[in-house]
C-alpha cells in the first residue's frame, strides 16, 4: 500500500494498514471492492443507452487521467507497465471482457436479473479453485451449487411469461465465468505496485476502439457523462484495485465469501437510487445466490 501507484492514505494509517494481518487486509479490502462494485448496475442504468464499451472505454479513461494525477508523473506510468506487461495484459483482457458481457447482460435483461445471474461468479472461483488443487467438490459445495443456480432460475423467472432473453443470460454467465477465472488468475500476481491504474488506459483504448469498429456511434448527454465518470471512478479503477490488491494476499476463499454479498447491496441500491424498479422475486433469487454461495465455500 506503500508504493508509488497504490491507492494513497494518511502516512499512518497506511503503516497501520501494513502491518495487519493477511486475512485482516483481505477482509477490509474486499469489502470495500464490493461495496463500490455495488454502484455499478444503478450507474449503468443511468448512463443507458450508450454501448458497453463506449462506457467502458470513457470510464476507464476517468480511471486512467486520475492514475496519472496520482501518480506524479507519466513515466512512473509507463515504467510500471513495462516491468508488469503480464499482470497488465491479464487486468486488461479480464476487466474488458468481464465488464463488455456484465453491461450487455444488463441492456438486454435488466440491471437488477443481470447483476443477480452475474454473481455467480464466487460459485464458479470456488469450483476453479478445487480444480487448481484437485479436490472434489464436498456434498455441500454441490448443494451450495443448485441452490444458486436456482437462484439465478428465479430471477429470470418473470421474462419466461413475455420473452426470455436468452443471449442476455448467457451474457450474464460469461460475465461472471471471465471474472473468476480472472479473480484465481490474479491470485498468483505478486506485484509490489498497483497494476489496475496503468491498464486503464490499455483497457481504454482497446474499449474505444472496440467501439468504433463494432458498434454504433452514441453521443451521452450530461446525465450519462456523469454516470459514466463515476462507474470509471468508483466501480471500475476504485473497486478494481482493492480487488485486486485483495486478491494478491492470498486469501481466496475469504475475499470470495466477502463477495456473495453484493447483489443484495446492488439490488437494495438499484432500489433507493430509483434506477430500477427491484421485485421480491428478484431479491429472494439473491438471497439463493448468497445461501448457496456461503455453503460452496465450506469444503
């Protein structure tokens, strides 16, 4: 937390930070990872209908300008860069593809089914990492499994009645399969410095021209520029970061427990916020997904 790119506190607070221990830094890290990702299907839905990865590209470049600022001067940028090209390339082909199917997910079922469908992403890290030690998955973790997956059946429930979106669910998996995958990957990254800052602006302009050549040129209006500052604010290069920081501790498992709670964040925000209309069916389906996902997590 110390080093040049990481995340900046009060010069005490930091050598406090320091010297917890591991599963302690994890723990407060992570929590709030998920609290700031928690803003992201409110501030999505205000800055519909722009694509995805228009959104994606300007919110990253916000997260981009802020590392530059933060950082003193470019070259600590681009010297961080060249030394950790790896753990770049994977923050970048993690978060592009993560956010790219989340945001669609979203545009074609609804923040609040997307975000509920999106979060079986702590399932799939808990079944990738029995694989990576080659455990079997213990009759809880199995039960753990159907319970969120039925979940996630009940919160796409109601659009079996009008018009099942397949392609927008399936979008929603794939969201969260790339974001385990990305999340056990990462696991293994020993930086010393913060990497997510500098792959902003990789992940901006792959976003930007992603856009240009795939989808239809939009123009946001004031509402959605606002929107769309904050997602690459706060959910996006904030939440990112501490994630990721959590994730090199070592304590996966304990980050993964952490995370079950974020749809019942999102959906009680999409909530206050107004963005989105919240069911009781849809916050039942969440509530699935988080029993399921405490019970994978016991071996």
């Amino acid at each position: 937390m110390t080093q040049a790119l990481s995340i900046k506190l009060n010069p005490s607070i930091s050598e406090r930070f320091a010297s917890l221990p591991p599963r302690t830094k994890a723990i407060l890290l992570a929590f709030a990872a998920v609290t700031g990702w928690a803003t992201w299907p409110a501030l999505a839905v205000y800055a519909s209908p722009i694509p995805p990865l228009l959104i994606l590209g300007l919110g990253a470049s916000v997260g981009f300008f802020l590392t530059l600022l933060r950082s003193g001067h470019p070259r600590v940028i681009f010297n961080v860069m060249a030394r950790s090209w790896r753990g770049v390339a994977i923050v970048t082909v993690g978060v592009v593809l993560n956010d790219f199917f989340y945001l669609t997910a979203i545009s074609r079922i609804g923040a609040a089914e997307a975000n509920v469908v999106h979060y079986l992403w702590p399932i799939f890290l808990c079944l990738i990492v029995a694989l990576l030690v080659r455990k079997l998955p213990s009759w809880l973790q199995v039960a753990g499994i159907l319970v969120a997956f039925c979940g996630a059946v009940l919160a796409i429930a109601p659009a079996f009645k009008v018009d099942l979106d397949v392609k927008g669910v399936v979008f929603g998996l794939l969201g969260g399969l790339t974001f385990a995958i990305y999340s056990a990957v990462r696991s293994y990254g020993r930086e010393n410095t913060d990497i997510v800052g500098p792959a902003m602006g990789v992940i901006a302009v792959v976003s930007l021209v992603g856009h240009v050549a795939l989808e239809e040129p939009a123009f946001p209006d004031i509402q959605q520029l606002v929107a769309i500052a904050a997602i690459g604010i706060i959910p996006l290069t904030l939440s990112t970061m501490l994630w990721d920081q959590a994730t090199r501790t070592g304590q996966t498992a304990t980050i993964s427990a952490i995370a079950y709670f974020n749809p019942i964040i999102a959906l009680l925000l999409l909530s206050l916020l107004g963005a989105e209309t919240v069911t009781l069916t849809t916050f039942i389906a969440a509530i699935l997904i988080v029993l399921g996902a405490l019970l994978s997590s016991h071996s």
